[in-house]
C-alpha cells in the first residue's frame, strides 16, 4: 500500500471524565490539519471501568494516522486509545434517515445481511428511520439512496466494540 494513499478511520479514546478531554483531542488534530469527520461521546461506563469515551471518524494518510496515536495516547486526559480502519468489523454505524417515501425490505438489503431499519415517525414532510450496521454495508445503501434522491436528510455515527 502506497504510504500516500488516503483512508478513513475510527479512533476510541478511553478520557477521565473532566472538561476539556474532546477539546484536547480536537486541538491535536487541528494541529496537525486533519478534520474530525464525526464525533459521538458518552460518559461513565461503569461496568468497562472507563470515565468516558470518544469516537471518532476521520481521513488521512497511515503515516499521519500514526503521528494522531502517539499525540493522542500522550494527552493527560486520554487513557486508552483504541484505532480501527474504518472497514473494521469491529465497527457499527447508525444513522437517523428522512426519507421522501416509505423504504421496503429491498431498500435496505446488504451484500451479506438485511441492515437494521426501524421507522421512527411517519410526517407529512418524509418518513424518518434509523438504520444501522457495519459501516460496510450500510455505506452502500446510504449512497444508493441519496442517488436516488430518497433521503432528504441524514446524521450519522460510527462507534468502535
């Protein structure tokens, strides 16, 4: 593989719930100019140990991948850092979807399973649904919807096991 070449990853950072822990992280990768695609945060996981985690999605190079490692593993707030290619199956996407029409089965079969489609609320401006699976799989069906102008409007997460 080409050192050069772009790819999309995903970063779990284990953080002692205090102020300040995704303001940190965030500085690190705007100083090095690379943008945090997506970020989803929780707090206390009794039952892992943890304060809290962060994850996020973002595009770089494995060269500047490895340079973020070692600047986040190094910050005071960071406990663990966990990174995964984004084509990892250890990771799940979720997204909340309007829909200009009602989805079928067929809307959101994969190459391999049926993704996780639940409709939410059904309103005069669209039908709204939450989808979820790999990243793999349901980046296709995303795509194939937004090109069939089916979605009016999407927000998404990717969370690290």
């Amino acid at each position: 593989m080409n050192n050069a070449e772009m790819r999309r990853w995903v970063f779990r950072a284990h953080v002692v719930d205090r102020a300040g822990a995704l303001t940190s992280i965030a500085s690190a990768f705007s100083n090095e100019g690379i943008n945090i695609n997506t970020v989803v945060g929780h707090g206390l996981e009794k039952h892992a140990g943890v304060d809290g985690s962060i994850v996020m999605t973002f595009q770089c190079t494995e060269r500047e991948k490895d340079i973020m490692v070692r600047k986040v593993r190094r910050l005071s707030k960071v406990t663990k850092l966990e990174e995964h290619p984004y084509e990892s199956q250890n990771l799940r996407k979720s997204a909340i979807v309007t829909a200009t029409r009602r989805l079928a089965p067929r809307d959101v079969a994969g190459d391999q399973s049926f993704i996780t489609c639940e409709l939410v609320n059904t309103l005069p401006t669209g039908w709204t649904y939450f989808l979820a699976g790999s990243p793999r799989e349901l980046d296709p069906i995303l795509e194939k919807l937004e090109i069939d102008g089916v979605i009016k409007d999407i927000v998404y997460s990717v969370i690290g096991i």
